[in-house]
C-alpha cells in the first residue's frame, strides 16, 4: 500500500513540475516613464494610474507642442497631477490638462489654493486627501503609489494673471519641494524639482531605496550638471535621468558633463555609480519591477 501511495505522489509531483516548466514565465509588472520636455513627466503603474509630473508640455522641445499644436490634445487619461513648486515652467498647462482629464492635485496647500484662487484649477479636484507640504506623505492611486514630498532649495513665485498695474506680477507659490514616488510592484521614483544640492539628500537615499532619478541638471536657475550628479549618487539612485536642460539658452544644452560625472565613485562609497539613461523629449522608458526594461 504504501509503495503504491509514494508512486502515485511521484506522478503527481512530476506531472505538476512538466506543467511547470511548460508554463510561461509570470512577467513583471511594467511602468512607464515618458519625458514630455523640460521637467515634465508622464507616469503610467503596472494597474493603469497615470500620473504627470510639472506638466508644462507646450515647451519648446515637447514634440508634441509648437506649429499651432497644442500638446494637451496629445495627453489621454491623467488621474493625478504633481507639481513641486510654483514658476511657470512647472505648473505649466496643470489647470488645462485637469479640466480636460478631471485629475487630482499633488501639490503644496499654498501653491494648490492659489492655483483654485488665481489660475482656476478645478476646485473640487484638490482637497486635504493630496494637497502636502515637505516630509509628509500621501498614498494615492488605490493604495498602489506612496507618495513623499522632499525638501528643494529653489523659489516658488507664481504668475498672478489677476495683477493690476501696481500688483506685483509673482504671488506666494508655497515652498519648493520634489517628489519620491514608491509604487507597488514597480520603481521608486525621485523627481528633483529645482533643486539645489542639499545634505539631507543623504538621508532621502538612507531611508528610501530609489530607483530612479529625475534630477535637474540646467544650472543657472538650479544646480550644475555636477552638483546634480551628486545628488543622484547621494540618493543611491541605480539610474539617473536628466531634465530641465535645453529649453532656455542660459541652461545646460546637453548632458555631456552630467554623464561624466555620474561616473565618478563617490567620497562615501555607498555603492555603485548611477547608470546615465539618456532621454530624448517624447521618448519612454519602460520598468519591469524595478529593473529597467533594456
């Protein structure tokens, strides 16, 4: 009896280890990272959110924008849109894109009333659920994306299209910030904003394993491609991203010196070097988990 029982629990585990190989590998989950220009950022999560980042897609390099186009009509759905502070180069066409995809504001409490006060943000689509400030955190998108907003040392005016002649023309944007996004199944995100280099970006790194790093490298308005460099190293990002280079003439007109000194090792020796992704305006990289799809 007993031979007979181990015999048919022999078949049986070698039949479930031919269905087993015959089955095809589970695949992981994919995120997508598209660069619309400038600061701005689409993000799609393995369960379909689509998140924009400082959405200002009429810029000059967006390929979608110029030539009478108006890059707005290009974007589908949007569910939340982030930005890190006030100028007009980040909140961009945030009130145009939310009216016509009915998405929610990620922003600072100031920098989200002024926009409903002033430029006409939809006000039932902000609210105490996403509006933040510098440390806290927010889950959104069903629980599937965590959200931090960082420290940035930069400014935050923002454009009063209400001043009258004696009005000053820049109003109070709330304090500048950036973004570390940690999504379910797939990478962690940091987006820089303007910052300037900062030493608690160490502890960002300590605390949060980032995967990847959308760091301003334009210099003049924030850091030199060095310094910025050395932000992707301190938060121990395994890739970095350039952004806000290119667009104005006073700004960094390409990536060569970032690139460069992405490869020198750090002082600190946490562990390997970031790996540069070269992004062109339009172009998406693709996650699987947290690995990037080559």
């Amino acid at each position: 009896m007993q031979r007979a029982y181990r015999f048919v629990l022999l078949l049986a585990f070698t039949a479930l280890a031919a269905l087993t190989a015959q089955a095809p590998a589970a695949r992981a989950a994919e995120t997508h990272i598209t660069w619309h220009g400038h600061a701005a950022f689409e993000i799609q999560t393995p369960k379909g959110a689509v998140l924009m980042i400082d959405p200002w897609l009429n810029n000059p390099r967006n390929p979608d924008a110029g030539e009478g186009k108006d890059a707005v009509d290009a974007i589908g759905k949007v569910d939340y849109i982030l930005i890190t502070h006030g100028h007009f180069d980040h909140v961009g066409d945030a009130v145009e894109l939310a009216k016509k995809t009915g998405a929610r504001l990620v922003a600072s409490y100031e920098l989200a009333t002024n926009m409903v006060k002033l430029l006409g943000f939809p006000a039932d689509q902000m609210g105490f659920d996403t509006v933040m400030n510098p440390g806290g955190e927010i889950t959104i998108a069903n629980g599937e994306v965590k959200v931090l907003m960082t420290p940035a040392i930069h400014g935050s005016g923002m454009q009063n299209p209400k001043a009258g002649p004696d009005d000053p023309d820049l109003v109070y944007g709330g304090v500048a910030g950036g973004f570390i996004l940690e999504i379910k199944d797939g990478p962690t995100i940091y987006h820089s904003g303007d910052t300037d280099f900062f030493k608690e970006l160490y502890t960002l790194g300590h605390c949060h394993c980032v995967t990847v790093a959308l760091v301003n490298t334009g210099g003049h308005f924030g850091m030199e491609p060095r310094m910025a460099a050395e932000a992707a190293k301190a938060v121990r990002a395994k890739y970095a991203v350039a952004h806000h280079w290119g667009t104005f003439p006073v700004l960094s007109q390409d990536t060569t010196e970032f690139e460069e000194a992405l490869k020198e090792k750090p002082w600190y020796s946490f562990k390997g070097t970031p790996e540069f992704v070269g992004m062109a305006p339009g172009q998406t990289i693709v996650f699987e988990g947290d690995e990037l799809k080559k």
